[in-house]
C-alpha cells in the first residue's frame, strides 16, 4: 500500500509540472496581435488566422533550435510567479486531499471488519494518521501562495 501511494505522488507530482509548464496561444485563432501572448504574433496568412511564434527572425517558425530555451510559459513577472505557485499548490491540493480520502475510507473498511483484532486497529488508526497528515500538507499546499505573496509583498 505504501508503494501504490508513493507511485501515485510521483505520477501526480510529474503531471503537475507538465500540466503547469506551457501557457502559449500558439495554433489559437486570432483576429490582431493583441488575441496572442507576448513574442507571438497573429499569421493573417493562414486560414484561419491563429497566433504563431517568431523564431531567429523568421515570422511562423515554430522549429527551434535543440540548443535554445522556450520563451513561453516562463514566468516573466512576479504576478505570473505566484499565479504559477497558486496553480501547483491547487494541483497538489487535490491530489493530497483525494489520497487522504482514500485512506480515511480504507481507515474506516478495517476499522469495521478488523473484529477488535489489535494489529488492524492499529494499522487503521496508523492510516487516519497519514490522512491526517496529508489532508495538513493539502491545506499547507493551497495557502502557498497567500504565504509567498505576504512575504514578498508584505501586506
């Protein structure tokens, strides 16, 4: 049991950096510049006409070099950092608060069919507490942000 959980914090921990890296417009329809993110532009030569990357000078150029660094979805402000750490600790909220409930149920199930025998109580009572535990990392989690932005903005 403890192995299926460490696998899923791994899988949920890996899909949160994944789901949070890439905020581009790139391939969304567009009628100006201004429907795109910044260093996109909208290509009126396509049909439909959707926001596109300039890439070394060359306007629709989405290949980029192996060697250079993306330029979207980086945090390029402050506001975007805390958005982002917002959008990872919701992430890693859910994920802790669903686990926890699957173990305050798999608590309860031993708890009722354990017949008083001691070593199932005390493995259910051991699973309340890992809940309880991750149901405080969940909570910690989804004030993350509120905690960075009081610190770096101070009020």
């Amino acid at each position: 049991m403890k192995k299926l959980l460490g696998v899923l914090l791994v899988a949920g921990l890996f899909s949160v950096m994944g789901f949070s890296s890439v905020s581009a417009t790139i391939g969304v329809e567009c009628s100006s510049d201004a429907g795109c993110n910044n260093g996109e532009f909208c290509d009126t030569g396509s049909t439909p006409n959707v926001c596109a990357a300039e890439v070394s000078g060359t306007p629709g150029n989405l290949n980029q070099p192996a060697d250079s660094l993306p330029t979207t979805g980086i945090p390029t402000s402050g506001t975007d950092l805390i958005d982002r750490i917002a959008l990872i600790g919701n992430w890693i909220f859910a994920i802790f608060l669903a686990i926890s409930v699957i173990y305050i149920v798999l608590a309860a199930f031993e708890f009722v069919t354990g017949a008083g025998d001691p070593a199932k109580v005390s493995g259910a009572r051991q699973k309340l507490i890992y809940a309880a535990v991750g149901i405080g990392v969940a909570l910690l989690a989804a004030g993350i942000d509120d905690i960075v932005r009081s610190i770096v903005v101070g009020s």
